[in-house]
C-alpha cells in the first residue's frame, strides 16, 4: 500500500495588514499497487503572518500563482505565487537568533489549549509518528521478517516481530538508509538522500531468535585474498566453485583445495553446515587468546574530596560491589585482575599481593613525566586480593590529606591506569571516583599547536590534552567511566571528553546525601562493573567497489581513514554510522554490498571477529529509492551525522543543512513522483517517510544543536555523547518520546498496552488524565489537575493534588491495580535503559512542566524552536519553490 499525505495551501496577500490570507486543504491519498486511490480532503484556513526576515516576501506585489489559479479563482481575491527571487534557504523565523528573544521564548506555565499553528494547520491532521508506529505494528507484529539478500524495507525498531538472517545480517545490526540505491552517481546526487548504514555490531538477539553462530577461525572458508573482505553470502562462486568474485574489490580469488567444496547453481553444497556461506552475520574465534580485561579503580583523596564527606560511603559500595563479582555464580569473576590507586596531586598506587603482611603504597610525584615504580602486585586476581582491598578502601575515609594539599585532575588517574594497562599488555575498565572541583589541565605541550592552529575549537571538543590522552587509551583499550560527586559549576571544565571517547560514560551526582542518590550510585556502579564490553576494537568496512565510504560518525576519535574505526571498547548498545558516496555507477544485477568487521578481544581474553554484510538492490528508479527509505534510519543517520559534525561545524549551517537537505530531497521525490498529475501546490511523503518532518524538526531543535536561554553547555555536553552512539530504536524514541496514558477511573480497566501511546503535545494531556512520558534519558509522570482524588490515593497515598510535590519520586507501595501496574511499567522502562532513569513528577501548571515541553515535540520547544506543524508548512512552501 502507497500512503501520499498532500498539503494544498491556497493564499491571498492583505496589503494593510502584511498578512496573507491561507486555506489549507489537506488530501491524504492511500493508493495500493494497483494504483486504486482513495482521498481524503481536509480543510482549514488561518493567517500566516509574515516572517520578518524574509523581507521579499513582505514587499513583494501579489502576483498570481498560475498553478493554483484553477483552484483558487472562485475562492481569492488575489493568487500568490513564491517569489522566484527568494532566497533558496528559507531562514526559519524561530532560527533567527533575534527571534530567541524573551518574548518569543515561553517560560510561562503550559496552557493545555491545543497547540496552534502560527499558521492556523490544526496539527491533529499531520502525518503521526504514533499512527506510522501502529500501522509498522499491525502489519509486523508476531511475524518474521526474512532477511535475505537484496530483502525489501524491514520493520520499525520498534516493532516486535522476529527477524531471520538468510544472507543478510537483520535490521538488529545494519540498518540502511534506503534499501534501494540509485544507479548512477546523478541521481544519487539529485535525491539528496543520503546513502548510509547504520551498524550496531553487538547487538543482542530478541528471544526467540538464534544468537549470532562463532565458527572456529582454522574452519572457516577464507575471504578474499586482495581486499581481506571475509566470507560471506555477498561472494558469489564460480568456476564449479573453485573461484569466488569479491564485489568489495571486483577480483576472482582462488578456493584452496583443503576447503574447495563444488556448488550446484551457484551454491556450495556445504552451505547449510557453514554460517560464512549462508548468513549475514556470524562470528570467527581466533584461536591466539590475549590477556584478560583488568579492573582498576582510582578514588580521589584529595582535601576537597574528604571534606565531601562522601568517601566512606562510595568506598562502602564499592566493596559490595567487589564482594558480589567474586561471588556470583555462574559469572564468577574471581579471576578478574583488579588494581587500586588513590590520588590527589599525586598518584597513590598500592601493592595488592597477597604474600604481604599489608598493602604497600607507593607515590608518583612526579605527575608529568609519569613512570611506574614497580609493576608487581599492582594487578592482583580479585579472589587472592579482595581482603586487602576492602582494608585499604576501609581505611581511606580516615586518610589525613594535608591541608594545603592541592587537588589533582580528573585526568591524573587516567594517564597512571594507561601506564599501568600498557606494562600490563591488557585492556580493561578504569573506574574514576572523583569528589573535588574539576580542573581543566593546562596544556603547556600543545598550547601553541592550539594558538596557531587556524581551526576554530567548538563547545563540543574537548581541549587537546584529553584526546591525546584518550587517543593512548584507545590504543591500549581502557575505557574509562567517571563518577564525579562535586556539584558542578557552570562554565568549569566537562570530565566527559575522555570516559565518552573510550566506550565508557560520565555520570555526575549533586549529593550523596539522599537515599534516591545514593541508589542510583549504586545502580550506575553495578552496571558499569558487570556491562560486557568487546575491548580493542577495530572496525572495518568495505563497500562494493563502485562506492567508497565518504564519512563514519559516532562516539569515537574519527581517524583520516573513514573505512577504520578504532574503539577502546564498545557494549551491546554502541551504534556507529557510515556514509557512502558512488565512484561510478552501480551494477544493477550485482546491487551493492556492505560489509563490517569487527575485531575484538572479549574480557576473558579471547579475541573474536564479528562479521555482518548485506546485498542491496539498486535501482534506475528514483522512486524505489525513495519508496524503500525509513523515517527512523534516515532519522538516526543524520542524528550521528550531524552530532558528530557539530565538532568543528557551526551548529547553524548544521540547522539549516537538515532543512535544505529534506526540503530538497522532497522536492526530488515530487519531481519524480508518477502522481504529480494532481495540484502543483502540494507537498507529498513517500510512503514510510511520513514521519521525517517531525523526527527532522525534533533533531533540528534538540539542545545540542539549538542552545536555548536555560542550557546548560555541561548537560548539552552530555546529551550529544550519550545520544551520538544510540541505535535506532533509542534514537527514534529519544527524539518522538512515548506518552502513555495510565487508567483514571475504576479499578478495573485495563493497563493501556504499549501501543496506546498519544501524540507529543500539550493538547494530547487531558487535565483529568495521568501519563507516563519516557525516552532513553528521560521518566517524567505528569499529573493533571483534574485527576480524581480517588485515582491520586491509589498512586500516591493522598486524595490532593497540592499536597504533591514535583521532582524525583518513588511510588509508595500500594496494593491495587493502579499502583501495581503503573510501578511495574516503571521498573521495566528502567530495566531497559542505558542509564539509571529516575522517576520524576510534572504537576500540571508547576514551573518544572519546562522539563517536559522539552519532550512535546510537536510543540514549539522552550529554547525557541519551531513547532511540527509550522516547521512542515515550511518544507512544503521551500520544497515547492524549488519545484516551480
Ligand atoms: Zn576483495
């Protein structure tokens, strides 16, 4: 089925007024294969007030619109037709810098009015993401999705159904930006479509389908021997199989006679017995074994941070923590090395080996030119050092820091652990508890690099001491995670440059006084010790030789070569991007190939090569380009793309690129839409492009890359690293987040499924309604002034609403279906998040509802940015100018 969404706007000019006059006519048109349509057409009309900035548009004469003039004769006084003039790139009013003023940014309590367009669209009849969400649902829902070669557009992220790999790694792994490529290099160009592939190398299977298979490395059948490409159903055999062709490199390569098998039309009769023949994705063990991953920790105690008052209990945790991973069954981690500093201006390491009566500390005063002591007893198995590490930890709480003692970088700790990760020759995690005020290093060694250096340094990189020092990590794989305890003051330095650069994560607390605190420590300790992570990472991708990889994007230091990436370590939610640019044009019987190998060693030591391709069609067509292009990959790709950009491009060309982009890429599509037999002045959505208008806006107006008046440049900091390596899944929801309404009346209705999520904007919340709202980093409950008291005493233990207090909260445990399934709701949401998710409540009319007009997408956002609904008229005006 073939969905067009067309928006005709016909308009008048008011000289006296500089307004124009519009009525809109919304047409959705549903057309099957058969081309059968069915339209719907809608109707509202409103005043489009001028945008200052475009002043040819304020002084230009009413002209007539030739195309629209059949239309709109009866209707106007006057026909109005874009200015050829204008300039092409559209300043979008809320852009301008002059229009974030005060009064244009709302600060003002939420009013629960539908949320109107400056342009009168009533945004109840735009595409819908929850609608596009629900109809991938019923169509996917408990069914399987055959991956195979060349397969058609998957299901939503979203969406649960099975996918099985028969020759192309599933949409768990790469997920493309069309699943159709142009041929030739002019369209490629013309669509403005990005060519991508998102990959998500160690993502985990649903249940229920097969995990990806290990094949020893000696019975493998070998790649190819030019390019390294390794075996997979994207090489296709010839020669009775004695000779395979590689598209990576467009060389034959010979089979050895101890693994030539013959093929029968094309396919080796071993193929079933052999993953690297048939499947998309499978993993290759090596059989050289390097050491195991190693843990160290690093506790600051420098005066500051003993004044905290917070060491005793963060030293307390991490006890515990050690107790468990000796302990656990199954997991037993016994084996595991663990090492243990302390530091203020200097470096305190301990000998932890267990033949000493007790532990010897050893200090490094000389912090720039580090060296090691003595290497001995600095890496111990935890089962034969656990006893001494717990009394060292137990008596660093009544350590006596000198008074006068100044306190050390954040960084300190790390360049001792990369001395120590390299004497060692193994890779692991270094965990940094730091508690005193964070220091930028001064960098005297690369300060005059920096000064005649013409590049211009964005908020978002970080100063050149902390990525040559991330740069050692990378190479000896030590991912770092920060846990800093100081409250932190706008305009210090960020700690997070470093733990982000190297697969690891910053995660800062106000306090540890309060109980909610001190969980949520305790949550974020537990998952950064027990997270699985690959270690030494390499990741290589090959293409089919018509196209070369033009860009890669993610969390990571981005090396000259686009086609190699280098990680410290990754977990299972680690999400990179690539972007691929034709040389010549493509093959259409052979479509187009994608490989990624991924290189790693797991925290036991082994070392593992995970292997995922997939075959695309190609097509002449623009269309099935087009056609065969998902609103939440393309979504995700520009996500990576742009985040990773904002590095070293200012974030207003970054703005308006997104905006040029789609508003030509749709323009393209109209162009070469069969049905552009209809009104010139509509704008039409591919099919499973419904959705890219909002996710675009959402992206465009994000904090990263629209500082509002309230932003902090720490928590922007933050939001670009933690959202740069999000799959699809999280990416999509981070950027359109779930509101999910909870049962109000009667004990016994149902809990709303999943699926019965609304729309994100104020007018979706009822004022007698509860809902849930949550993304990756965000819980939010917003409670209605008109909940009834019975509903709140069910939830919250008291019949009134203005003995509730906004902020974090925990549900009292209560015993009724209410509470019960709302509590549940919750602790499966947090289960499933990359980060501790605490609950926070939103009264109606309380000034924290900001937090949440930050999540209703559709409206216009608290740091100035466009509503969905004036953001879409402004692709459909740009797009059709392009157009005439
Ligand atoms: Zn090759």
């Amino acid at each position: 089925m073939h969905i067009n969404i067309l928006v005709f706007h016909q308009s008048y000019f008011d000289p006296t007024n500089f307004h124009f006059w519009v009525n809109y006519h919304f047409k959705c048109t549903i057309s099957s294969r058969s081309n059968k349509q069915t339209s719907y057409l809608l109707c509202t009309s409103g005043k489009m007030d001028v945008p200052a900035v475009n002043t040819s548009f304020t002084h230009s004469q009413p002209q007539s619109w030739a195309g629209q003039n059949h239309i709109t004769s009866a209707m106007s006084p006057t026909s109005w037709k874009p200015n050829a003039n204008c300039p092409p790139t559209y300043h979008y009013p809320y852009m301008n810098p002059k229009h974030q003023s005060s009064t244009e940014v709302s600060l003002a309590p939420m009013t629960h009015k539908p949320s109107e367009s400056r342009y009168g669209l009533d945004p109840q009849l735009l595409p819908s993401v929850v609608q596009v969400i629900k109809e991938d649902r019923v169509q996917w829902e408990g069914k399987v999705f055959v991956s195979k070669s060349k397969s058609s557009v998957p299901p939503l992220s979203s969406t649960r159904c099975t996918l099985e790999d028969r020759g192309n790694a599933t949409p768990h792994f790469i997920r493309c930006t069309t699943y159709s490529f142009p041929v030739d290099v002019q369209s490629a160009q013309k669509s403005h479509l990005p060519l991508g592939a998102t990959v998500h190398p160690l993502a985990v299977p649903e249940r229920g389908e097969r995990s990806v298979p290990v094949c020893e490395a000696g019975d493998c059948v070998k790649g190819c021997g030019h390019c390294g490409a390794f075996m997979s159903p994207a090489l296709s055999w010839q020669d009775c199989g004695q000779r395979f062709y590689c598209p990576f490199c467009d060389k034959l390569s010979e089979v050895p006679w101890q693994s030539y098998q013959p093929t029968n039309q094309g396919r080796r009769v071993d193929l079933e017995r052999k993953p690297e023949l048939s499947l998309g994705s499978y993993e290759i063990l090596e059989k050289r074994m390097s050491n195991a991953a190693v843990l160290v920790l690093a506790i600051d105690v420098s005066a500051s941070a003993m004044r905290t008052g917070h060491l005793e209990h963060i030293c307390q945790q991490i006890c515990s923590r050690l107790q468990i991973l000796q302990g656990t069954e199954g997991a037993d981690q016994s084996d595991l090395r663990v090492g243990l500093m302390t530091y203020d201006s200097r470096i305190h390491l301990y000998n932890l080996s267990p033949t000493l009566s007790r532990p010897h500390m050893m200090i490094i005063t000389d912090c720039e030119e580090m060296e090691l002591p003595v290497m001995e007893g600095l890496l111990v198995p935890l089962k034969d050092c656990r006893h001494i590490v717990e009394r060292v930890l137990q008596e660093i709480a009544f350590f006596k820091p000198k008074s006068d003692e100044r306190c050390g970088s954040q960084d300190l700790p790390v360049s001792a652990a990369v001395k120590i990760f390299q004497a060692s020759e193994s890779p692991g995690k270094l965990l940094i508890f730091h508690s005193s005020p964070l220091t930028e290093r001064t960098d005297e060694k690369s300060s005059s690099v920096f000064f005649s250096s013409s590049k211009l340094k964005s908020i978002f990189q970080g100063p050149d001491s902390s990525t040559s020092l991330a740069k050692e990590c990378v190479n000896q794989g030590c991912c770092v995670h920060t846990f800093v305890f100081s409250h932190q003051e706008v305009g210090g330095a960020w700690p997070g440059h470093i733990p982000f650069l190297t697969g690891g994560g910053l995660i800062c607390y106000n306090s540890l006084q309060s109980e909610m605190e001190q969980e949520r420590f305790q949550a974020d300790l537990s998952r950064c010790v027990n997270m699985q992570m690959a270690f030494k990472a390499q990741l290589k991708v090959f293409v089919s030789k018509e196209m070369r990889i033009s860009g890669c994007y993610g969390a990571f230091i981005a090396g000259p070569d686009s086609s190699r990436v280098a990680m410290a370590a990754l977990d299972w939610r680690t999400t990179m991007a690539f972007e691929f640019t034709h040389n010549k044009s493509l093959d259409e019987a052979r479509g187009v190939a994608i490989q990624f190998v991924l290189s790693y060693s797991t925290s036991s030591g082994e070392s593992r090569k995970r292997i995922h391709t997939v075959t695309l069609p190609c097509s002449h067509q623009l269309l099935d380009t087009f056609r065969s292009s998902q609103a939440e990959s393309l979504l995700t790709f520009y996500c990576k793309k742009m985040y990773s950009l904002a590095l070293e491009t200012p974030l207003q060309s970054l703005r308006e690129e997104l905006q040029t982009e789609v508003t030509e890429m749709l323009a393209c599509f109209r162009r070469h839409n069969c049905t552009t037999s209809a009104s010139p002045g509509q704008l039409v959505l591919p099919q499973f492009l419904k959705a890219l208008p909002v996710y675009i806006n959402s992206l465009r107006k994000s904090e990263v890359l629209l500082p509002g008046l309230r932003g902090s440049v720490q928590q922007r900091l933050q939001l670009r690293c933690l959202i740069v390596s999000m799959d699809t899944m999280n990416t999509a929801s981070q950027f359109y987040p779930h509101i999910q309404p909870l049962p109000v009346s009667g004990s016994n209705t149902n809990m709303p499924s999943v699926e019965e999520t609304v729309r994100c904007t104020a007018s979706s919340l009822d004022q007698g309604g509860l809902y849930l709202i949550y993304c990756p980093l965000a819980l939010l409950l917003w409670v209605g002034s008109r909940v009834p008291p019975q509903t709140l005493l069910q939830l919250f233990n008291t019949n009134s609403f203005s003995s509730l207090t906004s902020g974090k909260i925990k549900l009292p445990v209560l015993e009724n279906f209410l509470s019960i399934s709302t509590r549940d709701l919750i602790c499966s949401l947090q289960s499933q998040a990359a980060v501790t998710l605490q609950l926070k409540m939103v009264k109606e009319g309380d000034s924290c509802e900001e937090s949440l007009q930050h999540l209703l997408v559709e409206d216009k956002s608290p740091n100035g940015g466009a509503s969905y609904a004036d953001f879409l008229f402004h692709l459909h005006v740009n797009s059709f100018r392009l157009i005439v």
